[in-house]
C-alpha cells in the first residue's frame, strides 16, 4: 500500500519551518527571555516580532524563495534575521565575516544572493563594500547604514507587521547554503532543507535535556553550525542565549556569572582559558550543568579540571556543516579511560558507521571513513554535482573523518581523511603523533602534516608553539617523538612558530600550513 | 532558489524510518533494558534482533509494502512485530482487540491486510477465525499456533538474520493505518508517514526530557496512539517500558514499585484507583518523576493527592489519531488556579490555534474549533478523500474539538464538536453539565448527551452512575442541575444506570448512548 500523492492542504498542515520556532516558543512562553546582547534582553515575543518584522520586509522588496546572506557577527539583530529569513520562506547564506574580501564575493556571486544583511563594520569596509556594489547586491545594515543606498535595519523594520507571514513553506524546501571552510580550492555550499535542520534541533533538545531555564553561551559565531544549532535549539526549548563578540577568559566567566550560563558551548582552549585566569578561582559557576567542547580532543587533565571546579557534566559534542550537528557526543566523564579522540554515541537522530573505500560497512576494530545517515544530512552541494555524489556514495554521507567503533560501541576519531599522512608506504594519522608532541611539557600546541619528500612521498613534519620560557630545542622534540611512535610515525622536521592559523571556530588550517611548507624538502 | 530534485542516493541517506529507532538505541546502549514484560526482560540490542528476524520473516513471505495488522494486547512480541513491521518497509495496520469481529472484518478488509499477527487467544474464537479465513490473510501467533496453518511468531523468526534489513524506506512513506473508534458509521484509517511518528518521538523525548534511566508504564494498549508513541519515544531515549495487560490498582502499585516507573501514563481513574487502595499508603513511589493522565479531565483533588503522594509532576497530555500525540501538555500544577479541562500550550512540534467555521484565526476569548498544524497530523483518511478534506480544510487540521485560548496563552477545551448539544436554538457543552453532575456528592460518573425532541431540537440527558449506597433521584439531580446552571443548560431527564459504554482506553462511547436512548421523548 502506497500513500496516496499528498494534496497542497497538507503541505500547507504538515509545514516544517525554521522561521516557526521562534513563533512557537513565543505563543507557549512569550513573556521568557530569549536573547542576551550585552544590556540589552529580548523575550520570545520580542524575537517573534523582530523576526516577522523583517520577513515582511523581504517579502515586500524581494521575490519568493531569493537567497538572503548575512555578514554580520553575534547579535540580536542577526538572530532576528535568521528567523526572518525562513518566516519569509526566503534561502539563507550565512557568511563568515573572518574570510577575505575575494572568498566572501565567490560565495556571494556562486549562491546568487541578492540581498545581504550586513554589520556596519564590514559595510565601512572599503574592500566589502565593492564587492557588494560589483554584484549589484541590495544591502541593510546592522548599525546606522551609509545615509544612502544602505538603510538600517531598524528603518526597514520599522512599521511592519508582526504577524507571522502566511507562506507557503514546507520541510523539502531549501532553508539554508552553509560554505565550508574548504581544503583546496573554493568553499562549497552545504545545502540544507528546513527538515534537515529542524530535525537537529529537535534531537538536540533531547540528547541535552533543554528547558526553558536553560541559558546557552553565545561565543561561536552564529554564521557557523555549531552555534546556529544550539542556539536555535535552547530557543525551541522556551531557554535563552546570551550572545558574545569575541572571546577573552574574562568575558567568558563574567557572562557565566552574570547571565547564569547554564551550557557553556565552547572550544577546549576557552575552557583552558577561563580555568587559568585567576578570577576563577571566585567565579560563581553553579548555574553550569552541561560544559560542551567542540571542534578538538580535550585533555583529560582539563576535562577532570571542568567537572571539578565547575560541577558541570562534560561532554564533546560533534558535527559538520555537511551533517548538522550534533551528530555524536562523548560523555567523557563516563569513560574516564577513554582517550580524549574518543567521539563517543550517535544521537538518537543519526546513524553512524564506518565504512571502507569499497562501501563495506567494517566492524567493531576495524578503522575505516566515518559514515552517516539520517535526516540531518546536507541535499548536497550547491552547484557540484560531482562533489555531492563523492559525499553520498553507496547511499551514505561520507564525513572525510577517519575513526573506528570499539568493542564498546564508542567511536573513536583516527584523523581527518587528508590528514593521514602516508609516509614510506604506512599510513600516520597526524592526530597520533599531535598526541605525543603535546604530551611533551614544554609544547603548547601542535599541528601535524605530510610535507612532499623526494624519498618518503610524504616527510612527516610537526609545526609546534612553545610554551613561555620553555628551551626544548627541534632535536629534544624528534628524540621525544622517536621514543613515543614507531620510527615511521616520527617527525623528520619540528618547525618551532610563534601562531597557528585557525579557521574562526579556532581549528587549525592545516591546508596553509601544508601551503606554508610544501618546498620546505625542496621538492 | 530551489533545491535541485534530490536524487536516489539522498532518499537513501536521508531516511527517516521507525525501525530505526529501535536499532539505533541499541547500537548506543544495547545492553540496557528495553522491555519489561512479567518476569521476562528484553534488552534494546534482543529487541532489535527479535523484529530484525520477524522483518526479514515478513521479507520473505510478502511483497512490499504490504499492509500486516496486529490484533494483539501488550506483549514483547508485539512490540517486536511494530519494528519488524517498519524495518521491512511494510505497513502497521493496528487493531482494537475489543471491537466486535464486524468492525474487525471491515478494517482488515478496508485495509487490504494480507497478513496479521493474532494473540493465541483470538485465534482461538471462532468468530476470529472466520474473520482471518474468510478474507484469506496469512495469520501468525502470539502463542503456538494452530499447528496447521497459523505459525508461532517463535517458529517463523527463528534462524532469521539479526542485521537491520537493507530496504528502501524514507520519511514520507506510509508507516501505518490507525483506525478511530469512528463516531457514526465505519471506523476511518488515520494514514501516518514515518516522518508524522518520528517527529512526534522526538518532540515526546524532549517535552519529557526522558532519558536512558526512565521506565515508563505499559497499561493502556500498545494499538492506540498513546501508548504507541509514549513507548516508542522512551525506547528512543534509550529507556525501557514496563508492559501490562489489564489494569487493576493492585496492578499498577506493583509495577510502579517493583519495575521503578519514572513515567506513570494512564487514565484519570487508574491514578483514582491505585490511590484509594490500602496498599497505597505503603507503596514505594520515589521512582515517579512524572504523572501523565490523558484522554479526560482530572479532578484537582486527584491532581493534588498525586503531587502529594507520589512526590511527581502531574501534566495532561493530549492528541488524537489523527494529530499523533502529544499534541499539547497541561502542567496541572504550575496553574493551581486553573479548571482541570485545561488542555494547556503546544509542544515545540505542533502550532494549535482557534478557528471559526469560515476558517477565521480567532483571539484568545474567542470560543471555536481547536486545530493544528504540523508534521504530526495524518496524511489522510486512509480511501476517504472527502473526510480527508473536511479535516484539512483551510489548511489546518480540524480536531473536532472545541476550546478557547486564555489570555495568558493557555488553552481550555470546551466539549467535542459533536458533543455540542443544540437545545431551543442555543449551544451546551455537554461537559459543562457533566461537570455540575460530578459536583454532586452521590454521582460517581455522568455523561450528557443531546437526544432528539420534537420541541427542542434536542434535549439534554444526563446518564448517570451513582455511588454505591447513594439515594439520590434522577429529580434530585435534576434539580441540582437547575441550581447551578442556566435553565435551557439543565437536563430535561436524568437516567440513572449501573454502567456507561467505554472504549478500549476509558473514553465514555457517547455515540452508543444516543443510539440507546434515541427514542426516549418518542421522537
């Protein structure tokens, strides 16, 4: 028995819409506050209001289902846009404002937007605004505007209605276009429907417990998944966000302190940070239940440090802009001997395997391509058909990130796909011999590549910061290195640097380093 | 911009499917308990090899898409036949064992079922049988069989393969056919897509914050949505339910005790029962975090004694066939001031509003049909388009309800649609004066209906039981009723009976009372 083909009433019934959950958590809890924004606070209502004040602000200046971007950094108004862009069934393209002038218009020109929201900062930006003039890009600022063509956006807001836009919008239609950060080459755009995203929140609130008293950290931009999900979870749960700009030790416990943070969502590096600072010591974090690291291994020694001083569960929390997140979580204090690479369980959302070049599904033991499946997955990429097919073969969505499941069923992170160097034949995952550079007490940080070498094919080389007044030489980092990993596994160069380039969600981009050395063997 | 049309591999990938959810819980916990059934216990990972074997058994015998019903109480086995069902792509067909072999014989054949999984018990009754027979499906029992032509579930998925079945499943698929207990003429098949469960389950894990420690309660049947979509959700949180064939208050402490229920689920009469009983006061009730009553009002005594005695959070739940539940909860106690047929606000899931009968949005005051909208509602009457439309008209799910929204945003349901009686041209809620009955210290239970008179259109009648050694007369009560409501609202006849008509989870049948006493004033 087949079901019948639907007819448009229930299109119209059985909607699933990003722009309505910030309608619905206004009708069920209007007077709660949803946003933080230094000073200022917005309830529910106040969100809902905003939201559907732009959508129809859109639907009055654009047509049907155009592609909206934002360049914009945390705050009230951006979220507002978020909302009401999918109020207006219009396609969002978040732009990270961290990118340059040259990578900002290709994902502009490749999405066809039309219409940007755009922070005041960035439109003052000489290089910016051209390139919204080149491509004949209609623009609203965050902030006064240029008294021109650019108005605010509490001018175009202004007087518009405040209901929710009656459009026709459904759970196949295209929500969002999010660009990755790209290896090589440019950055593709991630295509999700409103089901896909909708899904992930919904999963969310459950895998975190979400309530209405709960205050979610805003310190990730909202441009990137990471944030977008939590943040649009915990305001479908009737919680808050209180929103930050930049992250210092002191900003982040100020607003735990002071806007009762309930989930801190952060990297392991703020997490090192605040617990440093020697304010912490009489920082008040009672209000913390859950403290979520993403994006990297947190050291044990750390993970032990949050639970102690903050009293908080700890757990790592996974994803990718091409699989919503959150797709895994570690709860690492339930396996305290379990190495920090461990990614843990699948949400109840999604499935996850691990799966060899052939399209085997591989054991318990057996490491291999982390896989998944399930609602949360991207349609594809915009425009790359080849890319998109690459992503989906044998009918699951490959992630590009080595792990292997133990006999436990916790998944463990071997390496990136193109972070595994091959080097004299054998395979080195860089994150192994990170491991062992980081254990050495005077390295701060660590990153690992495959570097072309006439010999090996690849040389494995460690571009390492020291911590301050440490005196370990290159030489003491190899023969360290040699006494931890197999003669094949151990750096042929240490390169000792003053920073790391990291992408603005503080992973480290190993393509430049890879760029940066890539004759440093003279190939 | 519109979304390319997703290719196969996306359907693949993207699949939403209920089988999963129980093959997904035991990858991340198998080794917990998933069923309680009597003495026996089912992990999650033994419940996903049980319906992963009747799936590939169902594989084997039928083609696609088959429509299987159930006709079967609460067992482990039946829970194993739901996943099964799903995990081989087929169709859910459950069936009320309480109806008569008529209303059985009209739903099994409406539905094209061409296979059913049938309690040892029914089997046995010739009328069944004949039923089974006469419409040639392929019967399999929950129990040894015939030894002829009906199998034993244990026999037919013994040597099956244990591996989740690779079929082609996505979320728009027809999951199952529910049948309402109908008002007038046949029962109607409320279709539901695997996308309209799961979007329920995850909304029900998150409303509930259930988590891998709860155990919910089994009482009411696993054929009605309640039960269903309670018992899928707790398992999709990696919890466990405590099944139970037949309540009795003996019963229900037992189980709440030995089995430590989190999550007690069940009728306002269940709670009433259990806390009369002597063995009450002795009952160990620390495990019960949350007391869930549906499908009648409770009494603020009750509602009261429950806070107090359990220690527990009290909440109405609602939804209907047709709008999976749960729909709309009602948090008794954070609204001591409120009437107890509150419905509440919405989940994060589904929007309700009111509308007139020209499909106007009304304000909050303003008294019309309660509707929905999202992806919970059905997809249709299953070969019913005109049905189908009437629920779906202006776009909106059309429950047969009628409410009013407070002004603080909380909604009050009002009486069915149908239970609207229409004396001398004005409009009463039958549960208006129900409710004035029930205050009455000598009636137990009442339900009023509208009977046909040739003067007033209809008349209202009051059904009454009443408690045991009470004295009062049907001119007392009516009387009574005079007292406390507007004359053309008082009871014109009261009828004092020994029992009312239920359905299957405790719902007065209304439509039996008309029937029976349709020619009391000789009309």
């Amino acid at each position: 028995m087949k079901l019948p083909t639907p007819g448009p009433e229930l299109r119209r019934i059985g909607r699933i819409a990003l722009g309505d959950i910030i309608h619905r958590s206004a009708e069920r809890c209007g007077d709660r506050v949803a946003v933080i924004d230094g000073e200022r606070t917005l309830t529910h209502r106040d969100l809902d209001a905003l939201s559907s004040r732009f959508a129809h602000h859109l639907l009055s200046v654009l047509p049907p289902r155009t592609t909206v971007a934002t360049l914009t950094t945390n705050s009230a108004e951006m979220l507002a846009c978020l909302f009401g862009i999918s109020k207006a069934a219009m396609v969002w393209v978040p732009v990270n404002v961290q990118l340059t002038a040259s990578s900002i218009e290709y994902i502009l020109e490749h999405a066809e937007v039309e219409y940007a929201v755009v922070d005041q900062e960035l439109l003052e930006r000489q290089d910016i605004a051209s390139v919204l003039d080149r491509l004949g890009i209609t623009a609203v600022a965050i902030g006064p505007g240029d008294g021109k063509r650019v108005a605010a956006f509490a001018e175009v807001t202004a007087g518009q209605s405040e209901d929710l836009p009656d459009v026709d919008v459904c759970g196949d239609d295209l929500a969002l276009v999010m660009y990755t950060s790209g290896t090589t080459g440019h950055p593709k755009g991630a295509m999700h429907t409103h089901l896909s995203v909708y899904s992930t929140v919904t999963a969310n609130m459950a895998t975190h417990l979400m309530r209405e008293s709960d205050v979610l950290s805003g310190f990730l931009p909202l441009f990137h998944c990471a944030q977008h999900t939590m943040t649009t979870s915990v305001l479908a749960a009737g919680g808050a966000v209180a929103l930050a700009r930049g992250f210092t030790a002191d900003a982040g416990l100020d607003l735990i302190e002071r806007r009762r943070v309930t989930i801190f969502g952060g990297l392991p590096m703020m997490f090192a940070a605040m617990l440093r600072h020697e304010r912490s010591r009489s920082t008040d974090f009672s209000s913390v239940r859950l403290a979520l690291y993403a994006m990297a291994a947190m050291p044990r020694p750390l993970i032990e440090q949050i639970a102690r001083t903050m009293d908080a569960d700890v757990w790592l929390v996974t994803g990718q802009t091409e699989a919503y997140p959150i797709t895994m979580t570690f709860r690492a204090l339930e396996h305290p001997h379990l190495d920090a690479n461990y990614w843990g369980i699948s949400t109840a959302l999604c499935e996850t395997k691990i799966m060899d070049s052939e399209g085997r599904l591989l054991g318990p033991g057996q490491p291999g391509e982390i896989v998944h499946r399930g609602p949360n997955v991207m349609a594809g990429y915009l425009k790359d058909p080849e890319a998109t097919a690459a992503a989906q073969r044998f009918g699951w969505h490959h992630t590009g990130d080595l792990g292997v499941i133990d006999d436990s069923g916790q998944l463990l992170f071997l390496d990136r796909t193109k972070d595994m160097i091959k080097s004299g034949g054998e395979n080195v995952p860089s994150i192994k011999v990170e491991s062992v550079l980081l254990a050495h007490p005077d390295v701060a940080n660590a990153a690992v590549i495959g570097v072309p070498h006439t010999h090996w094919g690849e040389a494995i080389v460690g571009v390492v910061i020291l911590r301050d007044q440490a005196r370990a030489t290159a030489a003491d980092l190899i023969e360290h290195a040699k006494a931890h990993l197999g003669r094949f596994e151990s750096p042929k160069e240490i390169v000792i640097v003053e920073d790391l380039p990291v992408t603005a969600t503080g992973k480290t981009q190993k393509m430049d380093l890879r760029r940066a050395y890539q004759d440093l063997f003279g190939a």
